[in-house]
C-alpha cells in the first residue's frame, strides 16, 4: 500500500496500530482445523456447485481478511482439493492466492453482507475464521439463509500500545482502513490537526469512524485500497479541470 501511495504521489509514514494475536481459547480453531484436515471430498472439483460437498469436513471456507488467510495457511498446508474459498474482496483475494489457494467466490460488492448474499446453496457447512472483534453480518446472514455455519475466532485484533502517537509534523491526510484501526486513531492520535484528512475506506468504516468521534472527510468509491489512495490522491492534489477548482 505504501508503494501503492508513492505512485500517487504521496508520502507515506507507516503507523502500525494494530496487530494479530492468537485467541484466548484456541480450541475452537484447533477442532475446525482437524475437521478441515479431515475432509472426505464427493465429486470432483470441476462439477457444479450444488453437486460437491463433504462428508466430514467443509463446503466453504470464507475469508474476509489476510490475516485469517495467514492463520488458516500456517495450520492447513494444503486445502482439501473439493474445498470451495470466497474472499470478501480483491485484498483478501490476493492474499489467498498468494496462499496457493484458488478463489471461487468474491462478490461485486467488497462487504461482509455482500457475500452472505452472494455465496451459493450448497451442501455443507461454511468454515468462517475471523477476528473476535468482527461484526457478525457474514455469520448472520448465511444463518438466515439457512446455511450451516461454524464461526470461529481465529486471531485477535489488538493494539500496538497505549503511548500518543508522535508524528514529527501533523499528516496531510491519515488512511482509516477498518473499524479497529479508527478505534486507535481516536485513541492515540486525537485531538487531530484541522489540517489532517481523515480518510476512510468505505461508509461502513466510515460510520465507525464517527462513532469514535473521527471527522471523516474522504470516503473510498469502493471498498479497496487503491480506491482509498485515489481518493486520497484527488482530495490532496485535485486536478484543475475538476468543477470548482481554478
């Protein structure tokens, strides 16, 4: 992303406000593991949706962040070869690629709503590994669809520290990239300069944004974090044929 905003023309300062720790109780994590591992795949993985599923382990296996891809990569070498995956977006996509894993699924609509809608019925349960501090719109919605679901805490999301964060002059425009990260600028970085953007990735980081009492003057087209750098880019170093700009 840093490289991403130096071709944009931007400078940026890495900040690092939160990170992954193992769950507190790693034994749910460690039984949808075994299950996974314990995949005993029907059909072959060319055949339609409706026509695989498992007798012991998964049908899908959902991710809606890099770190649960990271989490489930460090413990399952090798997916099940019949195992369906759907990303939440491009992002975690990537990421999962990069895993060795092949995606069936990413919604149009970069959301956790947008893939409880978009997942097809299927037999099976759906492996969702997650953060404890993740909203339960994915689970809920493949519920009330009807969809088996097994919603694990694989990591928590906690912060760097407590300590103020010292910048040496303030940023031109501060990158809010989910609700956890909002909740630390708020705590570590306010009161912000009248100066500072702050700059969200999409309406839902946004809203949390503002419940932590953020200013949020830029929000992405789309929930990326090239969208989010454009965005960024544009509101810093408009373009002069822009309406309203000299």
């Amino acid at each position: 992303m840093a490289a991403a905003a130096r071709e944009r023309g931007l400078d940026p300062r890495i900040v690092p406000l939160i990170a992954a720790e193992p769950p507190t109780d790693p034994s749910p994590l460690d039984r949808a593991v075994r299950r996974l591992l314990a995949a005993a795949p029907l059909g072959r993985r060319d055949s339609p949706p409706g026509e695989r599923t498992s007798t012991a382990g998964y049908g899908w296996l959902v991710v809606t962040s890099a770190t649960a891809v990271r989490v489930i990569a460090e413990r399952v070498s090798r997916l099940p070869s019949d195992l369906r995956v759907a990303a939440v977006g491009e992002a975690t996509a990537h990421a999962a690629r990069s895993a060795g894993w092949t995606i069936d699924l990413v919604p149009p609509d970069a959301s956790a709503a947008a893939l409880a809608t978009a997942l097809p019925d299927s037999p099976g349960t759906v492996l969702f590994p997650r953060s404890d501090l993740a909203a339960p719109t994915l689970a809920e919605g493949l519920r009330g669809r009807g969809i088996d679901v097994d919603d694990v805490v694989a990591y928590r999301t906690v912060g760097t520290g407590d300590e103020p964060v010292a910048l040496d002059s303030p940023p031109d425009a501060v990158l809010v990239t989910s609700g956890s990260v909002a909740r630390q600028v708020a705590r570590r970085m306010t009161p912000i300069d009248a100066r500072t953007r702050i700059a969200c990735i999409g309406p839902g980081t946004a809203d949390l944004a503002r419940a932590e009492g953020l200013p949020v003057h830029v929000v992405a087209r789309a929930r990326s974090a090239a969208a989010l750098l454009d965005a960024v880019a544009s509101e810093l170093h408009p373009h002069p044929d822009q309406e309203g700009q000299p």
